[in-house]
C-alpha cells in the first residue's frame, strides 16, 4: 500500500477488512428466493460489492414484497446454479485456478509476467 500511498507511511491503520473471495463459476452476481423454504439470497459481487450489494438488495426487497422492478429482466438473475465436480477435483481446480492468479500477479507486481500462469487463469476463471 505504501508504494502506492506513500505519504501515509507514518499513519497508523487501525482497521482492516479481510476474508475468503467467493466466486460465483459464471464470474455474475444473482439474488433469488428458494421456493420451497423461503429463504432469500444475493451475492457473487466479484469486485462489484458496494453497487452490487446496494441495487441488488433493493431488487430482492422489491420481489420480496411483490413490487415489479427491472432488475427482474437482467438475464444473469435468471440462471441455474450447477453443481461443483466430485472432491478432490473440485478442490483441485479452485487451487490451480487461485496459484495461477497468485503467480501472475507476483510477476505483475515485479514488473514481469508469467504468460503461462495468467493463460491458465484467465482460461479457467474467464466469463
């Protein structure tokens, strides 16, 4: 961050923000209300948190109490979900998929590239 912001060197950080990443397989966000028992969802921002969060937590308030929105016609709150693979090759693809995007920005942020690991992520985890 320093190398960044520089003059905050001497500026104490008393918070930080912090967790895992979750990543919907389609890289879009969705809400939605589970029929059968009722409970709402939204999530898989990717990047897009606050805006993300805020239109569609008013999307879903919307349908929730039966008030027509036109969120309702974006394609990408309309999909099903699809299961994961079988373990371990589910945990196997999420581990490869994060080290190649853990390596390509290592060699972004020294000034190289690494082809290979940026290729191998941006063909697993392109939308």
């Amino acid at each position: 961050m320093l190398s960044l912001l520089p003059q905050l060197a001497e500026t104490p950080i008393a918070h930080r923000w912090g967790g895992p990443l979750g990543v919907p397989r389609d890289w879009r966000p969705a809400y939605g209300i589970d029929q059968r028992t009722g409970i709402s969802f939204l999530g898989g921002y990717v990047g897009e948190g606050v805006a993300g969060s805020h239109l569609l937590a008013h999307g879903l308030a919307d349908r929730l109490l039966g008030v027509p929105n036109e969120l309702e016609t974006f394609p990408f709150l309309h999909k099903e979900f699809p299961n994961w693979e079988p373990e371990p090759l589910r945990w196997l693809g999420v581990s490869l998929v994060r080290r190649m995007a853990e390596l390509a920005d290592e060699a972004e942020f020294s000034g190289g590239r690494n082809p290979l690991a940026a290729g191998i992520f941006t063909k697993f985890s392109a939308r």
